[in-house]
C-alpha cells in the first residue's frame, strides 16, 4: 500500500494499517463542496478557485465509494439568516484574519446563509448519501452532529476530501483523531489555500493524524480487500 509521509510516497505494509483500512466501518466525509466557496462569480462570498477543478473528481470518486457500499457523507457550513451563530453574535476569526491574506471579500456576510444559494452543492448528492447541514465552524465535527451520526453507523475511520487542505480538512482531521476516530486524507481530492499551506497540512496529518493516500489507491486497496 502506498501512503505519503512528510510528502514523501511509502510503501507500508497493508496488514500493520488494516483497522484503518476496513471498507465496512469507514465513511467517506466530503467537507463543503457549495457554491459559497466554489461559484465563480464575483459576489463568491468565500471564494476557493483552487478547489472549482475538484468538482468532476469527487464525482467520480464518489460514484466508487457508493458501487463499493462505502458509506458517504456531506457536509457543508450553515448559518441562521439573522446571523446569530456568527456576524451578530462573535464573528468567525476568518472573517478578519483571512482578508489579511486575500484581500476584501465583498460579499463575506452572506457565507453559508440557511437558504441562500450559496449553499447549494457542487458534488451530486444521491439519495442514499448522508448530509450533515450543521458546521458552523471550521471543523465539520462542531457544532454538528456529525459524531453521533458516525457512531450511529459503528464508523471507526474516516476518509476526508474536500476543502480547504489547510482549514477545514485539516480541523476535521484533528477532531477525528481527538474523538478516537482513524484518519485518512486523500491528497488528490483535497485543495488547499496555496500549494504551500496544501503541502504542510498533509505533512501534519501524515505525521500526527493519519494517513495520507491517492483516491485510485485506496480505491485499490478497498477491491483487493473485498475480494
């Protein structure tokens, strides 16, 4: 089986991974693919242009996980339209720090509003998929019902792809891992805010976290584990 440390692709020994490797007590966790940060336009109220090329792949992926009888969950940020879990009651710290980086970011304020297009998905989502609508913060375990949800199924390792590598991927890698919960990221199906922040929240989780493997690897793994 090949994984990456620090970076670097490792050959590592299926049998010393197989609890993390298990098709049956895995879910695969697809982190906010939604117009709020893929629409290109320029009223994009988070925009994450590196992340728009996602879209097509995780199809593609997602349509494996479901033909192999993985489990497959959604999740995407969500406010209250009258703004009490954020910009009327204690702003997101990104709201201030992020634009630090990126510049102003017009229409900031209508992120994630319940209702608004801004939240609806990019990714197909089947009716058999499982949807968490919850996340409010950077990590899609707070304060959603994402761990009751996994437990309620007997999860034990959890596949994140999405965006962004280095926020909200990577919060949900540590709060998998802090709730007891194996990790894996999947390096081609996730998007960071540079090719820098991408390749360090990686090398983290590689170090600390979990593994870090290609899609079709996995995929490989899966198959011959089936069989």
């Amino acid at each position: 089986m090949q994984a990456y440390v620090y970076e670097q692709v490792r050959q590592l020994d299926n049998a010393e991974f197989a609890d993390y490797l298990n098709p049956a007590s895995t879910a695969v966790v697809s982190i906010d693919m939604h117009r709020g940060h893929l629409d290109d336009s320029p009223d994009c109220p988070c925009p994450a242009p590196r992340a728009r090329d996602l879209v097509a792949p995780l199809d593609a992926f997602h349509e494996q996980v479901r033909a192999l009888g993985v489990r497959l969950v959604h999740v995407r940020s969500t406010l209250r339209p009258g703004g009490e879990d954020d910009t009327r009651g204690i702003p997101a710290a990104w709201r201030r720090t992020f634009p630090l980086h990126v510049g102003p970011i017009p229409n900031a304020g209508a992120h994630a509003i319940e209702g608004s297009r801004w939240t609806e998905w990019c990714t197909r989502v089947e009716p058999g998929d499982m949807r968490v609508d919850t996340k409010r913060r950077l990590s899609a375990f707070y304060p959603s019902d994402l761990d009751f949800l996994l437990r309620n199924q007997r999860i034990e390792t959890v596949v994140l792809d999405g965006g962004f590598t280095d926020c909200c991927v990577l919060s949900t890698a540590f709060d998998a891992n802090n709730h007891n919960y194996r990790v894996i990221v999947l390096r081609d199906l996730v998007r960071g805010t540079d090719p820098q922040l991408e390749a360090a929240a990686l090398s983290m989780v590689s170090l600390h976290l979990g593994l870090v493997m290609e899609s079709g690897e996995l995929l490989r793994v899966w198959r011959t584990m089936r069989a």
